[in-house]
C-alpha cells in the first residue's frame, strides 16, 4: 500500500491535463517498468504530443488480464483548491489532488504490483494499458487498442475508473460534436443585411434541449442507468463580437449520451436534417456561411454481459454480486467492440472525480492493493 501511495504521488505531481501533453509522465513509467526488467511499448498520438503505453508482465501468452486507466486528468481552472492540486497531501485518511481519485489511483496501484507479479509464477500475463485523452472523448484508447491487437488476446479487461472497488457492468456510450454557423456581419439594425450566427445556432440548440426532454418522457427506468435515457447537452457556445453586430460566428460543442439499448444515430441524423435545413437558408442569403459538424468523438456503450469472463473474474476478486451501471462513457466500451470482455472496477468515488479538493479514501488503495495481489496469485494458479 505504501509503494502505491508513494507512485500516485509522484503521478499527480505530473499536470496532465487533457489539452497538454502526458509524455513526461509516459516517459517516468516507462524508465519505472525498464528498471524492473519489464519491456513496455509506447503508442504516440498523430501528432506526437502524446502517447499511450502497454506492457505484458509474465508469459506473452493469451488469457491474460488488461488493466486499463487513462493517464490523463481534467483542468483546475477556476476551482477553489485549498491546496496545491499538483502536490498530493494527506488529511484525515485522505488522499488530495488532481486525479487521485479520476485514474491515476488505479494507475499507481497496478505500477506498485510490479515487483509482485514478477516475483510470482503467473501462468498467464497481466498487461498494463495506459491511455491518453480519455476525459476528452476517449480519443487515445482506439490507438491503444489497435496496437495491443498483435499480443495474444487478453480473457479479460478490468478498466479502473473509481468505483469504490465495487464492479460496474455496463456504461452509456458518448458522442461529441463540434458545430460552427458562419453568418454575414451588419449592423443590428439591418437584419436584411446580413445574417447572424448566433440566432440561426438557437434552433439547433433548443433541437438538442428538445430532443433531450423527449427521451426524457420516454425512458425505460428499468435500466440500470441514473438517469436510464439517452442525454444530451450543450456544453460550450461562443459567438459574435458586439450587442449591435450581426454574430458572423457561434460555435457550440454538445454531447449525446446513450445507454446500450438506444441507437445515437437516431438522434445525430435528426440533428444533421435540421443543420442541413440551416445551412441551405444561411446561403440563401449569405453564400459565403453556412454550417459544419465536426464529430470529436464517438465511444460505444458498455452492454452488460453478466457470464463474460471480466465479470467472473471481477466478481471472484472483490465478491460484490450487485449490478450497476454507470451513465458517463469510458474505455470499457471499446474493449468490448473489439470483441474483449470488460468491466470496470477501480478505487475511489466518481462523486469526487472533477471536482476542486479531488480526494480518495487511503482505504480504498488498501482495498485495492488486496484486489491487486488477489488477481496475482489467481493468476499463478
């Protein structure tokens, strides 16, 4: 426990922010994993600014079990931190910083086995899949996974976001989209001169608003899902330049949240058919405006297998019988399209993920130290 509390703060000491880059912390884990004898392999992003990571620990066979976690961590701007989030401090049996809960726990817990599973007699391997991006769209896991495609398959993926080391079965899947209207500029007073932005982006946005309420009204609250429908929100708007100009400019980001049962297509082409209304009236009038979408990302949805081999495995470890599902999106989903069972299963609360003062109960490394050296020695059976 006390090597996994030591690694995670010198984790968190490591600004990852999803908008900078995670080579330096990359680069530590890597000279950490080397010094232990145990080859990793880097997976860098398009542009090189960034990087996944993955490393086999034991025989390079299949059957073996991805632990999976995302190295990357949301901003601080603007939250009332009473600390420095980049510097770990404990108080009252919890841990403080940014990521220490939302995943850099679970990274520092696999790290902090290394020694362990080497030193054991495991018959089939653990592999450490670290991730870039996935707070932003889980834009680095497809990259991730692609490459690990020439190990021999893994049986099962535990993904380690915070769950009180309970085992979460099922996840929405998310879509982001990026839309910019260009309009023409005039004065205010002369709308027939030009067209603005802005009000033309309204329709589209209430569209969302609208479409949101409606599946709403709709839901199956059987599902496992708090809340069970698909959700839809406008997270971003920026646009125009003065109350008196006609905006020539409104961009707006939403995100599309859908449970397993629920097709997002339905929705994205009801959106499109209203932005291509949109942008044949902006020409009409303004030839040189008009609307683009630019979809950021697109992560399916988690389905729930209860019989697969992540969830007995999970399950075996921690004992918890219980069914859960998670509404926000995570890797797990892409796991499981590319025909890998997964759950996730990992320390600390999502109640305290993004939020100012981050923190994570020192019991629950405990629990998950047990839950590490646990998968070990069924590993070695």
């Amino acid at each position: 426990m006390n090597a996994a509390i030591d690694i995670l703060a010198r984790l968190v000491a490591f600004d990852t922010t999803s908008r900078d880059s995670n080579l330096a912390l990359i680069e530590w884990v890597e000279a950490f994993l080397a010094a232990r004898g145990v080859a990793s392999t880097r997976v860098p992003s398009p542009d090189g600014r960034k990087a996944n990571l993955h490393a086999v620990i034991g025989p390079n066979i299949a059957g073996g079990v991805v632990l999976s976690g995302h190295t990357d961590v949301v901003p601080v701007d603007g939250q009332p931190w009473t600390s420095d989030p980049w510097t770990m401090v404990e108080r009252e049996g919890r841990l403080y910083g940014r990521g220490v809960a939302d995943m850099k726990a679970f990274l520092a817990l696999a790290l902090a086995h290394v020694d362990t599973a080497r030193a054991a007699d495991l018959k089939r391997p653990i592999i450490l899949a670290f991730s870039y991006d996935e707070e932003v769209g889980c834009l680095g896991a497809p990259g991730l996974i692609s490459a690990m495609a020439d190990l021999p398959s893994p049986a099962a993926v535990i993904v380690g976001e915070p769950t009180s080391m309970r085992v979460v079965s099922g996840h929405k899947g998310i879509s982001t989209f990026i839309v910019t209207v260009d309009g023409r500029e005039a004065h205010s007073s002369q709308t027939q001169q030009g067209v603005s932005a802005v009000m033309e982006a309204l329709p589209l946005m209430q569209l969302i608003a609208d479409m949101g309420r409606q599946a709403e009204a709709t839901a199956n609250a059987s599902l496992p899902f708090t809340p069970p429908q698909a959700t839809m929100t406008v997270g971003m708007v920026n646009g125009g330049t003065a109350v008196n100009i006609l905006a020539r400019r409104c961009e707006f980001v939403w995100d599309l949240r859908c449970p397993p049962d629920a097709d997002p297509e339905v929705y994205v082409a009801r959106f499109m058919g209203a932005v291509a209304e949109t942008d044949a009236r902006i020409k009409a009038r303004a030839p040189e405006g008009g609307v683009t979408v630019v979809r950021r990302s697109s992560t399916p949805a988690l389905r729930i297998a209860r019989d697969s081999e992540a969830e007995m495995l999970a399950r075996a470890i921690t004992g918890d019988n219980g069914m859960e599902a998670a509404a926000y999106a995570a890797e797990a989903g892409l796991f499981q399209r590319a025909g890998l069972p997964a759950v996730i299963c990992g320390p600390g609360s999502i109640a305290q993920a993004h939020q100012p003062d981050e923190w994570i109960e020192i019991d629950q490394i405990v629990q998950g130290a047990r839950f590490m050296r646990t998968l070990i020695a069924r590993l070695s059976a």
